[in-house]
C-alpha cells in the first residue's frame, strides 16, 4: 500500500525504488495476513483492516496533492506532459485530489457491482472481497495512473455535484447511525439491568450519562471562553444554538408523553448526542479561518507544521474507521444477510402449515457418510475408506471454522460495504477541496480549515439533534408503526 508514497522517487528510477514499489504492492495483503494469523482476528475483520487502510493512505496521498512540491514532482514525473491548471490558471491540487479519490471510488465501484448477491465466502466471487489483495492493489494503482488521463472539465463537474452529493449523503449516513448507535446503547444496558439487575450495568448507565453531560458543558463553557470574543459572532451562535438544543433535547426525552410511549427513551440516548454535537460544534470553531482573530489555535506558529500533519492524519484515520464501522452496520444498513445454519429445501406453500421446510447442513455429511458405510458393506471401497473420510471432514471443518467466519452467511453487505467506500471517496475529495485556498503558498495544507467545513459541522450538528428528536417524537406521531412493548 506503500505504492503511491513511492510515486515521487520513481522520477529518478533505480533498483532499490522498482524493488520498493513491486513490495508495496503487497501491503493490504500483509495486513490481511498479520491479521488473520492473530487468534482474536477473523477473516472478516482482517479484510476490513484492510480496506480501511487502502483508504486511509488514499486520503493521505490525495491530501499530499495539494501541497505545490507534489505536484511539481508530478508534473517532473510525466514530462512536463500534464500540466495543473483550472479554467487556464495553475491550480494547487483541486483535480489531483478529485482524480485520486476518483480512482478508488471506482475501485469500490466495480467490487460493489461484481459482489453482488453474495451471501456467503461459499460463493466464488468471495474471494474478490477476501483476498486477490496484491491484482487488487495493482489494479487500484492503475486505475489512479489512468485517472490522470482524463480531462479536467470532467473532474470541474465531478467534484462540484457528483462528489459534492455523495459527501453529503456519507454525512447523513453517519448521523443516522450516531443516532442508532445511541438507542442500542441505552437499550442494551437497559436489558442487562433488567435481566439481571446488575449493579455493575446500572452503574455503567448512569456513569456515562453523567459523564458525557460533564464533558458536553465543559467543551461549552471552554467554546464560550477562547471561541466567543468580542467579533466572532459566528462562533457565538454556533455555541449557544447548540446549548439551547442540548437542554432542549434532554427534557423531552424524558417528557411524559415520550415515555408513556416508548419507555426505553431518556438521558443515556440524549447524552450520547449531546456529547456528539457538541464536539462537532466544537470542531468547527477550532477549525475557522482565523481571518477574525476568533481561533487562538491558529496563533502557534511555532508547532503550525506538526500540528497540520498531525490533524490531518487523525482526521484520515478517523475516516478511514468511520466508514468501516458505517459500512458494515447490517442493522442500520438495512442488510438481509443472517447468519442461519440451515438451508432453505422447499418455496412453497408449506410454510403456512406449520410444517418444518428446513434441514440442518450438517445432514449433508451424514448422507455422505452413510453412502460410504453402504459402499464398505457391499464391499466397493475397503473400509479404511471411513476413517479417512472422517479425518478429512473433521480437519477441513475445524481449518475453515479457525480461519473462515463467514462459510454460513456474510457479516455483512459487500455491496453496501463498498457503496459507503465510494461515499467515502467523495467526502474526503470534497472536505480536501471545497472552498480551498489556491495560493500555494503553504507547504502542507490543514485539512478542513475553511468556513464551509466550519459550516457543515455546525450544520451537521444540528441534523443531528433533528433526527434523535425526531426519533422520540415519531412513536408519539405515528403509535401504529412502532411496538415498544
């Protein structure tokens, strides 16, 4: 995966850089592998591992094409033969950072449209999410390296709607889940003191309730301190709209009315978005353009550098785990993949009968073995014939079940993993470029200090709040469409 930081040294070719660049191709592959080799890790979760880093380190070199030594080495690299510009002028990496995003979203593209249908590593075309990582790696690679080919007027339009919809759809699917994640969490703890009225669950419950409002008020009041001077208007809405709706929020999720109707409603829910929207509200203020003397971070120019690369970093990463963790929420996702042990024999009318229409897989073997055992008594096979199927079977199950968690049904959607991948791609093409500074004259560019990144996670904030309100208003609205009994 190394491949692509390998790039600029290609300009002067040796053995040493052709070695290093044919060895990165191997990175994905070598993360699957450590992984896999782990006892705590399974096959699925390796294969995560490694999609997430693919897009962590496509996020880094993307977000290295703003700076202008990358693209003068690009430039150097093809010749002089593709210059930067946009609408005639040089521009600091707005269509190097949509080309690279643009090739792995169509990386994750056509995986999603090949995986299609898949419901277990049983299938073949399994083994293009599990494994195949070095041609996966190379074809991703090739794929950047074909992107550079393509007009710029194509990439104008790409970046302004295309991935300009897809980075605000990928926000949205991550405020939905915040707001699930929220419910499962509360409910969870929840039925575990209910089930066994555990003082170590309640205590869990309260503590981080408590907790969460703590760190929520303590990040406003240091907003309203170093953020909300005289001038920063801005900024002092920002904060004080999120306090009001925080209070807001938190009395009516435990309003009569809203428990009367779902009882399970109350702090531990509204604390987790409380503590959410507030750092992002937090986020944005500490992330503004300092052209108001409104962020004080800005003025340590001392640690600028650091503290760029060191941002930017995180935020790749946190990306990168963002997505993972989105992509593969079946529940939220909506995903019909389950994990049943049994296979489907008839489609017909029996099931409203009340007749039993399934047989366990594990049947399968069993017909096998007794046609072996009728073989053996008639004399056909000799009857070693049975203690080598038996071997064979039993070592085959226990190897597939220590290193494949996925023989009986996915974990979940592939298609749906790589949907959110190529949403991904589009954020962080979008959060690189939207609203940029084309000046060029800063050797590394801080990822997200723009009024429109400020604004969408003002914004985001505040969608939030709608959704999680929205969630405990709705059985009140609409009684008939949820059950909480």
């Amino acid at each position: 995966m190394g491949a692509l930081l390998s790039l600029p040294l290609l300009v002067l070719p040796s053995v040493g850089t052709l070695a290093t660049f044919a060895a990165s191709c191997c990175g994905a592959a070598t993360c699957s592998a450590v992984c896999s080799a782990c006892g705590k890790f399974q096959s699925s979760i390796a294969t995560r591992i490694a999609y997430a880093c693919i897009l962590m380190i496509n996020s880094i070199v993307a977000w290295l094409m703003l700076t202008p030594w990358a693209l003068k080495k690009l430039e150097h690299l093809t010749l002089d033969y593709m210059a930067i510009t946009c609408d005639g002028k040089q521009c600091y990496g707005y269509v190097a950072v949509q080309r690279v995003n643009f090739a792995l979203g169509l990386f994750h593209l056509i995986l999603s449209i090949l995986l299609l249908g898949v419901k277990s590593s049983k299938d073949g075309r399994a083994g293009l999410q599990n494994g195949y990582w070095g041609p996966k790696i190379i074809i991703w690679l090739v794929l950047i390296v074909l992107s550079f080919l393509i007009p710029v007027s194509f990439f104008q339009v790409w970046g302004r709607y295309i991935a300009f919809i897809g980075a605000m759809l990928f926000v949205l699917l991550g405020l939905i889940l915040l707001v699930d994640l929220a419910h499962t969490y509360a409910e969870y703890c929840l039925e575990k003191i209910e089930t066994y009225d555990s003082r170590g669950w309640r205590f869990l419950l309260i503590g981080s309730t408590l907790g969460m409002y703590t760190a929520s008020f303590a990040m406003t009041i240091i907003m309203y301190i170093f953020f909300a001077g005289s001038g920063c208007s801005m900024n002092q809405a920002a904060i004080t709209v999120n306090l009001i709706v925080l209070l807001i929020i938190s009395f009516i999720s435990i309003h009569p009315s809203i428990q009367e109707y779902n009882p399970k409603a109350g702090l531990a829910q509204s604390a987790m978005v409380a503590i959410y929207c507030t750092y992002l509200t937090m986020s944005a203020v500490s992330m503004e353009p300092d052209d108001k003397s409104c962020n004080p971070l800005i003025r340590a120019r001392g640690t600028r550098t650091a503290s760029i690369v060191i941002g930017a970093i995180i935020t790749m990463l946190t990306i990168a785990y963002t997505t993972t963790r989105a992509a593969t929420q079946g529940i939220a996702l909506s995903s019909s993949t389950t994990n049943h042990s049994y296979t489907k024999l008839h489609d017909s009318e029996e099931a409203e009968h009340s007749l039993i229409d399934q047989q366990p897989r594990s049947s399968r073997r069993q017909m096998r073995a007794e046609a072996l055992r009728a073989a053996v008594e008639q004399g056909s096979l000799p009857a070693s014939a049975l203690d080598e199927s038996d071997s064979e079977t039993s070592s085959m199950t226990d190897a597939r079940a220590s290193k494949d968690d996925e023989r009986s049904g996915t974990q979940y959607n592939y298609s749906l993993f790589h949907i959110i991948f190529l949403l991904a791609t589009m954020w962080v093409a979008t959060l690189l470029t939207q609203n940029m500074d084309d000046d060029g004259t800063e050797d590394f560019v801080a990822v997200g200090r723009t009024y429109w990144a400020s604004w969408v996670k003002i914004v985001s904030a505040w969608v939030c709040y709608g959704i999680y309100g929205w969630s405990l208003v709705a059985p009140v609205v609409l009684p008939d469409r949820f059950d909480f009994s």
